[in-house]
C-alpha cells in the first residue's frame, strides 16, 4: 500500500505556520517535528499541505474512538444546541450519568465518588488533596520515571525529565521518589524467588521506612500502573501485589495514575487490572472524552466522602459537552474497542518480536493492548541507549507518513486509536521498520 506524502513534510503551508506559532506561542511547548493537522478520521490524519498519515499517536492516547467518530461527533454538536456550560454550582443529569458509569466500570468493589476536572494533572491535584485530607497525613511517595502533571503539587511527583524540574524548585514538599521496577533496567539485585517488583517494594519498606520516612506519615504512595513518559515501562508481576500489601499495612492510600494507560488502551479498563489489584483512589482523563477536556477523580466512597462542601471544586467540571463525549466514547469503547485494543496489541507484540529478531538496534519490545514500547539500544549486551537514533526515525517515520512520539530515554511509543484496524496497523509498521533499516544505515 501506498504513503500518500505528497510534499515533503513541513511543506510550503505548514511552515508558514510553524513561523507564525513560534512569534507567538509559548516556547515551552515541545514539539519534535512540524506536524500542522488540518483534519483527521479514524487511525488517519491529515496535514495542511494535504499529506496523509496514520496516527500511532491519537494526540497521546486521547483520541481513544479515533479521530471525529460520527457518533461522538454527534452527541458533541445535539448537546451544543442544547447548553454548552452551567457550572458545577448547579445540576444536570449528565453530570450524574457520567459518574455513575465511572462508578460502575472503577477498578474497586466499593462504591466510588467522583471528583469531575478537565485534565489528568487536576485528577492528580484533586488526588494529592483528598488523601492528605481524609488521612491528615503529610508525606507522599512517588516513582523515578513518573509523570504526574505540571502543576505545583502534581510536578513534586513528575520525575522524567529534569528540564520539568529545572527552575521550579521548591514545589510541594514532602514527596520522595523511589526507582520503578524495571525488568530490562533493573537498578536492585533481583531477590531469591521474587522480581524487581519485590526488590523495589523491599527497598520502601527496608530502607526507606527504616531509615528515613515513618510509614505512619505517609499519606499516600501514586504510581502510574504502566510508566508512561518515563518510557512505556510494564512492572513485573509481583510489584502491586506487594505494594497493595504494604499500602494496607501502614494505613497508606493506594493513588493509581490510569490517565495515560486506563479508558481501556490496554485492553482491560485500567491497567492495574492486569494486577487483579485494587487502588483507593484513581486518576483518570486523556482517553475518556474523545479529545473533549477532561479529567476525573474516582475515590473508594469511605475516602472520597469525607470532603465537605467547599473542601475541593472548579468551574467546569461535568461540563455537558465533555460529559455526553465520555458517556458516548465509554459505549464505544466497551462495545468492541476495548476488544481491538486487545487483539491488535497482541498482533503488533508478534510482529515486532519478529522485527527485533532483524534489527540489532531494537533492544526490547513490551506492553499491553494498544500501549506498547520500542526501546532502542546502541548495543544489545551494554543496552546503551540510542537516543539520537530514536529521534531520527521519529522523524524519518513523520517524513513517510505515520506519526509516533518517544518517551523515556530511547523508546519509540505506539498509542493509536483503540479502533485502529489491522490494514493500517500493518501499513504503518511497515514504514516503522523501513525507517529502522535506514537509520541502522545511518547509526550502527
Ligand atoms: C498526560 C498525563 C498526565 C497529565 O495530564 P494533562 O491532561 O496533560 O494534565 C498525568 N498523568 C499521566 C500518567 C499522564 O500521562
């Protein structure tokens, strides 16, 4: 199958926007190349200068039911005719309904409230508050790697990068970080019978608890189920057992960060579900509106109910468009897409083990569903990343019509549309490992 790049991208139009952008927007933005989006459908986007893409991208991992699916697209413009905002100082039922199905699909048995937001970083903040507050404790426990938000109480946890630190300092206080078990980069000796899920649990408890933080401090520990911008990292299996354990233990509250991996990407609602595990509380937004801000808060109703009027709040959340996008794409989603999500992932799991085999600079392959890592190595037995190399077949792979990002240190992500279809899988992995054959040219 034919790439439809008809100009080299960023052809004449893009670049006149990329110039316009750069006078005035903000430089913090990071953008790795100069795609200007002119419109999209389904797994397929397309640029101004009318190149076609596929999206392994879906805006990193929002656009759960693919670009302007006609029934979102529908519920989005009948709501519009109907009202666009009221605020959470009043009511409507689909502030209601959008609660009660996040109840219902919430990876705890318990009852939960929910806490409406327009973003991951606000259902983070909104965590970080209600376990200080329902527990009176202060101190926090967070992971090497993470990626929380960039507010000042969500960016105490981020740890990815340090440019998101550099120059900010001091933020919230009272949040200490701890490596994330990594099994292709394990930091601790792995322990007689147990992985370096058990080490690093060992570590909390062993070190850090003896030595440094009383657990009885602690209010909560918040981890991403699966590390996201920190490299696309899947735990081994014994680590949220454990942790769950140890939570339980100290009183401690379990916040499980589903923004990235949870609306079903990896083929189960959230992701902590592959650990038969059961968080207190857990953050959600990116995947659940369809593109449509935002961001949910769901608490186990003894946590979450202890707040009192006026304790936590905003002037949009609930609002009626995102509300009908949710409770539309949460439809879509568990009637099939979900299930794709699980099919393709395994699909792309095989064929890249198979593209590994032929390519020395393909380090290791991991993921669940439609979340999957490509960490690339300049050498298999030091594992030294290939940074460099990364970025240049990200660029390549723009330059030939499909669109990934990176994330951690030399890893290429795949985060398309949960309803992504097979042919563009295959089209797009095609041209994913023809600009790995170039850049082995180029680098090894
Ligand atoms: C993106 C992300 C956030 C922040 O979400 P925003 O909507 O950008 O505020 C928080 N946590 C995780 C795991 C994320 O991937």
């Amino acid at each position: 199958m034919s790439s439809r790049i008809v100009v080299t991208p960023p052809g004449p139009k893009a670049r006149a926007i990329l110039e316009r952008d750069a006078r005035v927007l903000s430089p913090s933005y990071a953008r790795d190349y100069g795609f200007v989006m002119e419109r999209g459908q389904g797994a397929e986007v397309w640029d101004v200068d009318g190149n076609r893409y596929i999206d392994f991208v879906a805006g990193i991992a929002v656009n759960a039911t693919g670009h302007c699916h006609p029934e979102i697209v529908r519920v989005i413009q009948e709501q519009a005719a109907k009202f666009i905002h009221i605020s959470s100082d009043y009511y409507h039922e689909l502030m209601v309904r959008i609660a009660e199905r996040i109840n219902e699909i919430a990876p705890m048995q318990e009852d939960v409230t929910v806490f409406l937001a327009n973003s991951g970083t606000e259902s983070v903040e909104a965590a970080i508050k209600l376990a200080r507050y329902a527990t009176g404790r202060r101190q926090f426990i967070g992971f090497l790697g993470a990626f929380h938000g960039r507010s000042m109480g969500s960016l105490s946890f981020t740890a990815s990068k340090a440019r998101q630190q550099e120059r900010f300092f001091p933020t919230m206080p009272g949040v200490w970080h701890v490596p994330f078990p990594d099994p292709y980069h394990p930091v601790f000796p792995t322990p007689l019978n147990g992985d370096e899920g058990d080490a690093v649990v060992n570590y909390i408890e062993q070190e850090l608890f003896a030595e440094a933080l009383p657990p009885d401090e602690v209010a909560a520990i918040l981890v991403e189920p699966i590390q996201g911008e920190g490299g696309y990292i899947v735990p081994p299996p014994n680590f949220f057992p454990r942790l769950r354990e140890l939570c339980t233990r100290h009183g401690i509250l379990l916040i499980v960060d589903e923004v990235q991996a949870g609306m079903g990407r990896t083929g189960k609602w959230w992701a902590i579900q592959h650990w038969n595990v059961e968080p207190d509380i857990v953050c959600i937004a990116k995947g659940i509106a369809s593109g449509v801000p935002m961001g949910a808060m769901a608490a186990r109703k003894s946590i979450g109910a202890q707040w009192k009027p006026g304790a936590h709040g905003n002037t949009y959340g609930g609002n009626p468009i995102a509300a009908a996008a949710a409770l539309k794409t949460i439809e879509l989603i568990e009637n099939g897409m979900m299930q794709n999500a699980a099919e393709m992932g395994v699909w792309i799991l095989d064929a890249l083990a198979e593209m590994q085999a032929r390519h020395p600079s393909i380090g290791h392959v991991r993921g669940k569903g439609l979340m999957i890592g490509v960490e690339f190595v300049k050498n298999r037995a030091t594992k030294e990343p290939a940074k460099e190399m990364r970025d240049w077949i990200v660029h390549r792979c723009f330059e030939r019509g499909l669109l990934t990002l990176g994330c951690g240190r030399s890893v290429i992500r795949f985060m398309p549309p949960l309803m992504i279809p097979r042919d563009l899988v295959e089209e797009g992995l095609s041209i994913f490992e023809s600009a790995v054959s170039d850049a082995e040219k180029q680098f090894l």
